[in-house]
C-alpha cells in the first residue's frame, strides 16, 4: 500500500480501497471482488448472503444500546467502467488497478480509477469491521452490473432484508445529497446493411482526445461525441471526394459519451491528396468549433494497403450515415421544476459495424417516464423507416422525491453540525440504484451521498483523499445517531 495511504488514512477506509482496487472487477466481471467480500465476511464471523447474481449482503447486528433501533441499510456497486488509453496495455480481466498519488488526490495509471463505486465498498467493510462505532443494525448491499443495466439491484431478494433507511453511496460530490434520480433504458436500433467488394486504397480515419465523460452527470457539459463527430466528417468528405465505406466504430459503453472513433474507407489513389487536404480543413474547422469544449480533439489520417476490400453498398451507407446524424443525442428537455437540472437525454453511446449490420446503442434517461417513451418512439420510428429493427433493454424506473424524510432531515441536521453550513439537496439526471431499492422495499427512507470524485468513466478519473475521510467520519455520526 502506498506509504502516503497509509499515513492519511481512517479506520481502514484506504486500506480496504486498496484493497478492492487489486481486485479485477469490471462490468459482466463480478466473481472475483464477490468472492473477496464474502471471505471478508467469513472472516470477520459476520451473516451474509451471495446470491446468484453474484450480489453479496453482509449484516452486522446493532451494538449494545442500539438493538431496538431501525436497521441501516449502506449500499454501493461492485463493477466499475473500464476505460483506458490508447497506450496503456492494463488488463481489465486479469488485473487489478495500478493506483498513485499525487497530492490530495488518488489516480489510476492510464486506466479509470474505480473510486465510482470502490469507495462504497471500502466505506460498508469499514463500518463493518469498526468495534468502537455506535450503530443499529448495519446491511451492507453490494450489487453487480450497476453500469451496465443496474442486472444486480433488479435481481436481488431483499427478504432478508430489516433496513428502514437506506444510504446509497454513489455520488461524486461532498456536500451534496441526493433525494431523486431518473430512470433510463438502454436502447439498440439494428440497420441491415449490404456489402460489395471495391478495389483501392484504404484510409483509416480516427477521432480522439476528446473529453468523454457519464451520460448522466456529464450530459449538460456541451461534450461532443465521437461517434455524431465522425459522422458530420464523412458526411462532409464525400462532397469533395469519392469512397467506400469499409468500418465505423466509436465508444465501448452505452452510459459513457464516445471520446473516440474510428472508421476505415476504400479510395482511389489519385484521390488520396484531395482526401487529406479535405480533411485537414476540416479537422481546422472543428478545432476553431470546439476549442473551448474540447481543446484536445485530434483528427489523424494513416494510409494502409491497396487491395480489395468489402465495403458497403452506397445504398446501405447513406442509410446508415443518415440515422448516424439524425438521431437526437445530448440532453433534450431542461426540467422546468428544478433550476438546472436535465429531464430528459440521451448518448449515443455505441457504434459498431458487424457484416450485415450496423448497432446503435443509446443510453435514454428522463425523470419524466412519458418522455423517455417519446424518445424510444422517434429512435424506433427512424430506424423501421430505414428497415432497421429497435430493441429496449435494462430499463428501470425513476426514484422519485420524497416530501417526507426523516432521514434527509437527519442527515441535513448533521452535516450542519459538522460542516456549519447547509448540505445541497440535488436531483440528477443519472441513474441510480435507488429507484430498485425504493420500489422493493415499501416505505424505505433513501439518501444518496459521496466524497468528492472527478472526471468519472475516463481514464483522468481521481478521488480526493481528505474528502473521502470528511465524508466517512460524517456518516459516523449520521449512523450513531440513528436510535
């Protein structure tokens, strides 16, 4: 463990973050970190559960004095986005994260960091190994997939379960608590597509360096896509020059905005100078566009072999280039109740071309449920009207404000007393777990909070070291406090 870890730390909360981070645990990749937490449990003689979907729930009865008070109920998420870039070789499957230091503040090496959502885990083991905190009875939740469709929290059986308050910790700002949260679906629309074989010379086209970021957090940023980008470029080059389409890809998550993107064209060499001149105008043209939101767009051009290669029909790639630049994308409606906040979006999240194919992926979320409908109409409408087909998948519900709650107001109390000034009461267009557990569990009273992280799901992601104590010491007393 890092010496400047060591030294910083608060009963274990580094410790365990350090811990969790050795551990491989992206999305569709959960054995390994659920198996380390149910070794945790056994070892510390605590109750758990580890259900098929690989969630694990550990319990720790209230301490002495606290038996008849509500049970308490920490959750976070497992899995973490894997993004890195392009020179790093880390392993996702295999290999745990390479953390450093630099002030204040934990990195990864090239990669994301995990602090989205190592820092639950590492906050609940904690709580959960600490003889000397005053508490009710503790179910720490930790659910898989939450980035992925939220598979976990829809999956758990919460029978077990006692907990009349529920602490969510899955936010990226100290000071701000949660009390509302969108719903969302994932969406896919699949184009059929032809391919013929063309003579001439391929060209690899790429867009990188741009920003990125979560589509829920990150939306209102004025962040471009990768993917929307690379399509406005093609859409622009084939007014000067003649091609083939051969492959186009951008972005790896549907929750992440593209920071990159790729796509292969077939010309004739006599064409190639016209090509490059065009698209260095272009890249100019974007640069002068975008210079204030992404100062880092880089646009390069690299000559591969002459030969015959398949590409599509031109039928099928104005088909697909048309839905690439016409679907909507990016935040839709601004909510008219709460200054600032986003209802409706959404991210185009990923491209890809199969053989016969081509996927959209897209990440709708709204606070409002008639109006993500809306959204999945208009994305289904295009793509039946180009022959393409539409698939919904992972959708969850919003999680809606409650007027009453007494542990908002306790946590609020609280943090008064500790911070001497008043906590921030947000709703946020992301996505969060909550709305499962408010559905499954009648009545439960829900706060979402976090210590203050930057840059999630890309590979600049960072944790502050002093926030994260602030924030744990904080729920010492909210927890102690509860009788």
């Amino acid at each position: 463990m890092n010496p400047i870890l060591v030294e910083k730390d608060y009963k274990k909360v580094l410790h365990y973050f350090n811990e969790i981070s050795a551990v491989p645990r992206g999305s569709k990749n959960n054995t390994a970190i659920s198996n380390y937490l149910v070794e945790y449990a056994k070892s510390h003689g605590l109750e758990y559960v580890q259900d098929e979907y690989e969630n694990v729930v550990i319990i720790k009865e209230a301490s002495k004095g606290y038996e008849n008070a509500p049970a308490v109920i920490i959750q976070g998420h497992m899995d973490m986005v894997c993004e890195k870039t392009n020179d790093c070789t880390h392993d996702f499957l295999t290999e745990g994260i390479d953390l450093f230091v630099d002030g204040d503040y934990i990195h990864a090496d090239r990669t994301t960091l995990g602090a989205d959502n190592g820092i639950a885990l590492a906050y609940s083991l904690a709580f959960l190994e600490d003889e000397t905190l005053k508490h009710p009875r503790i179910e720490a939740i930790f659910t898989t997939d939450e980035e992925v469709g939220m598979d976990g929290a829809i999956g758990l059986d919460v029978s077990i379960l006692k907990g009349k308050y529920l602490i969510n910790v899955d936010s990226e700002e100290e000071g701000s608590l949660l009390i509302s949260s969108a719903g969302g679906l994932t969406a896919t629309c699949e184009l059929p597509v032809k391919r013929i074989n063309e003579k001439g010379l391929k060209v690899h086209l790429s867009i990188s360096e741009l920003q990125g970021g979560h589509s829920g957090a990150e939306i209102h940023k004025n962040r471009t896509n990768a993917t929307k980008l690379m399509a406005r470029l093609l859409f622009e080059l084939k007014d000067s020059t003649d091609f083939y389409l051969a492959d186009l890809a951008g972005g790896l998550k549907d929750n992440a905005i593209p920071r990159e993107a790729s796509s292969y064209i077939v010309v004739e060499s006599k064409e190639l100078d016209a090509l490059q001149e065009t698209v260095k105008s272009l890249t100019a043209k974007y640069k002068n566009e975008l210079v204030t939101s992404e100062p880092g767009l880089t646009i390069d051009v690299a000559v591969q072999e002459e030969g015959k290669y398949s590409v599509l029909h031109p039928t099928s790639f104005e088909k697909l280039l048309f839905l690439l630049l016409n679907t909507p994308n990016g935040v839709q409606v601004m909510s008219s109740d709460i200054s600032g906040l986003v209802e409706s979006s959404l991210n185009l999240g990923i491209f890809k071309m199969e053989e016969e194919k081509a996927v959209y992926c897209f990440s709708v979320r709204s606070s409002v449920n008639s109006y993500k409908q809306f959204i999945c109409s208009r994305l289904q409408y295009m793509a039946n009207f180009l022959g393409g087909e539409f698939y919904v998948r992972g959708q969850y519900p919003a999680w809606e404000y409650k007027k009453e709650s007494f542990l908002r107001d306790h946590m609020c109390k609280i943090f008064k007393e500790q911070y001497g000034r008043e906590a921030k009461l947000e709703a946020i267009h992301a996505g969060l777990e909550c709305s499962f557990f408010a559905e499954k569990i009648p009545g439960v009273d829900i706060v979402s909070l976090g210590p203050d992280m930057n840059d999630i799901h890309t590979p600049k992601e960072r944790l502050s070291i002093s926030s994260a104590i602030r924030v744990y010491q904080y729920l010492e007393k909210v927890i102690e406090g509860i009788q």
